[in-house]
C-alpha cells in the first residue's frame, strides 16, 4: 500500500471511492433511492475543484493498493463555528472501498492524515460521522477519537441525518 497527496488527475478514482463506500456504508442509514442514485460523475466535480486548488483549503492523501485507488481522506483547518480554525482541524471525509474494509487501509490512511495535522501545528482535530453507523465509530474509537458532545443534524442531501462529532489531539 501506498499512501500520498492526492492529485488532480485522482479526481475521478476519489469519486468511485466516496460513492461505492456511501452505497455499502449506508444502507438503513440513508434512503435506499438516494444511495441507488448515486454515481461517481455526480461526486466528480467536487473532487475536481477541491484537487484543482492552489493553494488547497483541503488536503487529501489517497491509499493505492496494488496501483489503484482504495481510499481517501479529506482534511484542513475545522470547519465548525465553535473552534479555532487555527488550532482546531477537520477531517472531513475517509472512505474506502468495501473491498478493503478490515484490511488496515483506514487505520494507516487516518494515521497519515493525524501525521499531516500534528505537522501543521494543529492541537486538535474534529470529525463529524452519522450517529448511526456502529462501524465507523468503532473505528474512531479504536484510533482514540472521542465524542466531544456536539451534535447536528444535516439536511443537506434531502433527509435528515443526525451527525455526531468526534474529536482527539493529532499528536500521538
């Protein structure tokens, strides 16, 4: 496996990720209609604008396994009204496809993006993930992250999610 900054041309393989990882992750937690929907050219312009930055608000590291994209995350300065942009980071996405789930794909992917915010200064770092998925927040849990007692509820995709945040120091 290797790990490194995305590129532009990563966009397309960044988007199959996020969208086959949401269609696996998902189900019950999401409407089955909107997660049939989806498709990586819907995602694609996203990632096109994000990797086409200069300079990058948001940095995004990919995980090769056997030459190919397996997964991504997404992180940079916290997003969230109540913290410091300056000492507070987010990361905002890490998905995987199903194929490499349990592999330690996700582990060494968030271990290189905690190594990249610790570098960068940051004190802490924030991720928000869907109240219900079990799976992910065991893994957060499992890495040290902890619920930091906000919550939200986000609308955005049509339907209501309810988010909590995690939160742990980016320095080991």
């Amino acid at each position: 496996m290797v790990i490194r900054r995305a590129e532009p041309a990563d966009a397309g393989a960044i988007a199959a990720v996020h969208v086959r990882s949401w269609q696996a992750a998902y189900p019950g937690l999401m409407p089955q209609a909107h997660l049939d929907g989806l498709t990586p050219a819907m995602r694609l312009p996203v990632w096109e604008r994000l990797l086409g930055e200069s300079p990058r608000r948001t940095e995004v590291l990919v995980a090769e396994v056997d030459g190919s994209v397996a997964g991504f995350a997404a992180f940079g300065p916290g997003r969230d009204d109540d913290v410091d942009p300056a000492s507070v980071a987010e990361v905002s996405a890490i998905y995987l496809m199903p194929e490499v789930w349990g592999a330690g794909v996700g582990g060494r992917l968030m271990s290189a993006a905690l190594d990249n915010l610790a570098a960068a200064g940051y004190e802490q770092a924030t991720l928000w993930v869907v109240e219900g998925n079990a799976r992910a927040r065991r893994f957060y849990e499992r890495g040290g992250w902890r619920p930091d007692g906000a919550v939200q509820r986000d609308e955005s995709d049509g339907f209501p999610l309810t988010e909590v945040r995690y939160r742990r120091s980016p320095h080991r």
